[in-house]
C-alpha cells in the first residue's frame, strides 16, 4: 500500500466551491483501479489549505493508472483552477504501525 500525500493551497475565498467540487470529483478516483480510500483534511490554523490523503494499492496505480487516464482529465478541470501554488504531492510506504 502507498499513501499519497497532496498539500493543497486554494485560493482565499474559493475555499466552499473548492469542498464543492471535492464532494463531485471524490466519485471519479473512488473508481480507478487500485484506489483504496481518500482523505480530505482541512487545515485549522490556515482556512484555505488542505491536505488529501490517498490509500493505492501501487505507486504505479497512482503515477500511469490514475493520472494517465481521461478520468484524471475530468478530476483535473473539476480542482486544478482552485490550487495557488499547484499542490506539492509526495509517495510514502507504512514501515510502522501501532496495533
């Protein structure tokens, strides 16, 4: 399992239609293959900075499969235009969990 870490700054203001279009754009990766779940987290200091966390199964379901596909196109239009800066996304691998 890969967790996808995506730092999200939106524009000030647009932050409601940003958590709109969220709610639309969640239904587009829930079906790509590989997905496992998602996480959308607002930041409490800062109104318009989010981050989303993404479960894969495989780096590569995220990096070919997902963004690679038309579906990633329409998640694009959906979000990309709220982002200022574009979002800093990193990979990460489990190496210790607490039972």
């Amino acid at each position: 399992m890969i967790l996808e870490v995506a730092t999200l700054q939106v524009i000030s203001g647009e932050e409601q239609n940003f958590e709109n279009s969220f709610v639309q754009a969640s239904t587009i990766i829930s079906s790509m293959k590989g997905y496992i779940q998602h996480e959308l987290h607002k930041c409490m200091e800062e109104a318009n900075k989010y981050i989303l966390l993404v479960k894969w199964e495989t780096l590569t379901d995220h990096t070919v499969g997902f963004r690679e596909s038309a579906e990633y196109q329409e998640w694009k239009a959906l979000l990309h235009h709220f982002y200022d800066p574009f979002p800093t996304v990193e990979h990460y691998e489990l190496l210790h969990k607490n039972a």
